[in-house]
C-alpha cells in the first residue's frame, strides 16, 4: 500500500504541473486552440527580433567617421612616416659618408695592446665608448678597460686589420 500511495503521488505531482501550466496558459492567451505558451513565445521572439533590427540599424547609421579600414595602401603609409620622420629629424634627409681614421694599435709590454685613437673614432661614430668597449671585449672575447687618457688597453696581441674588421662589424 505504501508503494502504491508514493507512485500515486508521483503520478499527480507530474501531472498536476503539466495541468498548472496549461490551464495559466489557455487562460492568459484567450482562444488559441490549447497552444496559449506558444503563440506567447512566438510573439516574444518577433518583439526581440524587432529590437534586435532596431539596434542593428542604429549602428549602421552611427558608424564611425574615422574608421578607413581599406583607405590605405602600404606604399602611402611608408611615404607618410617618411615623411614625418624628414619633417622632425631633418638630419636624415642628407646620408653623409664619413671616412674613418684606422685604429692605431701599439704594443704595451709582451701581452697587452694599446689602442691610442678609441675616443675619437666613438666620437666620430657618435656612439659612448662604454658601450664600444662592451661590443670589442665580447667579440675579441678577452679583457680590457679605458686608461686615464681614454684610450683602450686590451689584453692580447691584435693586429690593426683585424680590429679595423671588428670595427666595420660594429659601424
């Protein structure tokens, strides 16, 4: 008896809210022919495709004045920053050619070489001789410093040819 009275119940929990929504939706929607809740969803879904139309068409009308996304070409972009960096760096416009002293290297004792010119050539370059030190100490792959009269001391026997090379490298 208790099986059948949990089934029974079952039964009218499922029934009873299939009937709630039914009877609220035949009663609301007037004489639709028992089909109340669609008829209600099919007008909902018009009102949102109506608003959804709407707002479409707003933005199509409020489009943004300033976005050419296919106005430019990559040739006239290259000629414009050309031309802004010609109009705010006027020493660009000119490639001046500069000849470079060659370095002069002299001996110091058996092991060290002197390179007597290093502050003029990094002026000349236009470069801060600290970092041109980094640069020849990595690629000579010894050791070296700037002596009072800024010159360079590098450790090791080097040839002007070949510390001429390393400079090209560098320019």
């Amino acid at each position: 008896k208790k099986k059948k009275k949990k089934k029974t119940k079952d039964k009218e929990k499922s029934s009873g809210g299939k009937s709630k929504s039914s009877s609220s939706g035949g009663d609301g929607a007037g004489d639709e022919g028992g089909s109340g809740s669609a008829g209600a969803s099919e007008e909902d879904l018009a009102a949102q495709r109506a608003i959804v139309a709407a707002d479409e068409a707003r933005q199509e009308v409020t489009a943004d004045a300033h976005d050419r996304k296919a106005d430019y070409t990559y040739s006239g972009l290259l000629d414009r920053v050309v031309g802004i960096l010609h109009a705010h760096n006027p020493d660009l416009i000119e490639k001046k050619r500069r000849n470079m002293k060659p370095p002069q290297l002299t001996r110091v004792g058996t092991k060290k070489t002197l390179w007597v010119n290093f502050q003029e050539i990094c002026t000349m370059m236009q470069r801060p001789p600290e970092h041109v030190f980094q640069f020849f100490m990595a690629e000579l792959g010894t050791e070296g410093s700037i002596d009072g009269n800024q010159r360079l001391v590098i450790r090791g026997k080097y040839v002007p040819k070949y510390i001429e090379s390393l400079l090209r490298k560098y320019i």
